[in-house]
C-alpha cells in the first residue's frame, strides 16, 4: 500500500508521516528531503526557494516511478509532500491506484488565523527548516487552493477549523490502510 500524504506547508505532514512509521513500521518519504538532497548535490539547477510549480514539475515524475517501482515490488511506503499533484491519478493504471491512497491536510482560514504563530512554533518539531518563512496571508492562500484542488479531483482531506488533533488525524489515516498484503 502506498499512502500519499499532501497539503500545503506547514500542515503538519512529515509529524503524521512519521506518527504513521512509528504505529505501523511503514517506511516514508519526504518529498522535501528529495528536493535538498538533489539541489544539495548539485543534481538540479533548482533552488529551495524555486516556484511550486517548478519544484513539482521535476519532483514528480521522480516520485511517481518511486510509488511504481513499490508497487511492482510489493512493498508498503508512505510518501508526504506538498509536490504531489492533485491530478496524480493520469499517472497511474486503474490496477496502480488501487494500492494508492491520497489524502491531503487542510487548514481553514480561521484555523490560521487563531494559530499561526503556534503553527510556525511547531513547524519544526520533526525536522529543523531552513528556508521557514510564510505569511499567514501565503498560507491561507495555499490551503484554499489546496481545497479547491482536493475538490475538483476528488482527492480526500482533513480539513482542520478548530484543532489540530494528531491522534484524530492518525486513526482517519488508518482507515485507507490496508493490511492485506500484496498478493
């Protein structure tokens, strides 16, 4: 089972992502760590700061043929990232996506608005950030086209107005699960 884990920044996706590994022993992916590692290895001309559209347009196709290469092997793998396209689905055969779930982690304009400072004070409780600047009117914006996508692509999602519940977020998570194993 490949579980997609997407959202704009600071939604907390590398914490599910590693709450995920920690309950269930599957192996994950940060797209982020991808993206340094290549731009730090002088393996693209891409900079962190580089546009979204930009950063997915060479990242992508690298991690679909990763979430390929785990199907064609059997093998579970958790893969979060904001660099996921909302129409990812034209990548894959309908035999493919049935060992994909997607679901993506949306902040409410309110939500936001009560907790942004909490929201940049906890962006690094699993991984230092370098390059952490965000304006709470970017965020906002990100989350709401991040909603609109979700919805025009049928893609699920958290949406979070009144609290951040890790726990909550982890257990709806648990349901794509599947526990059979490849055949």
């Amino acid at each position: 089972m490949i579980i997609l884990i997407s959202g704009a920044t600071h939604t907390g996706k590398t914490l599910i992502a590693q709450k995920l590994l920690e309950k269930y022993k599957y192996p994950y992916l940060s797209i982020d760590h991808l993206k340094m590692g290549l731009i730090r290895s002088g393996n693209t001309e891409l900079k962190p700061d580089s546009t979204f559209n930009q950063l997915t347009k060479y990242l992508w196709p690298i991690v679909r043929e990763i979430i390929k290469t785990n199907i064609e092997n059997h093998q579970h793998l958790i893969i979060e990232g904001c660099y996921i396209p909302h129409n990812y689905k034209k990548d894959f055969t309908e035999l493919e996506l049935s060992h994909i779930n997607m679901i993506s982690i949306i902040f409410s304009e309110a939500y936001i608005n009560k907790n942004y400072q909490h929201i940049l004070d906890y962006s690094s409780v699993i991984e230092s950030r370098l390059y952490d600047e965000i304006s709470k009117k970017r965020m906002i914006k990100e989350n709401f086209a991040n909603h609109l996508g979700c919805n025009k692509h049928h893609i699920r999602f958290i949406y979070v107005e009144e609290k951040y519940d890790i726990d909550l977020i982890i257990e709806e998570i648990s349901g794509l699960l599947s526990f059979s194993f490849y055949k």
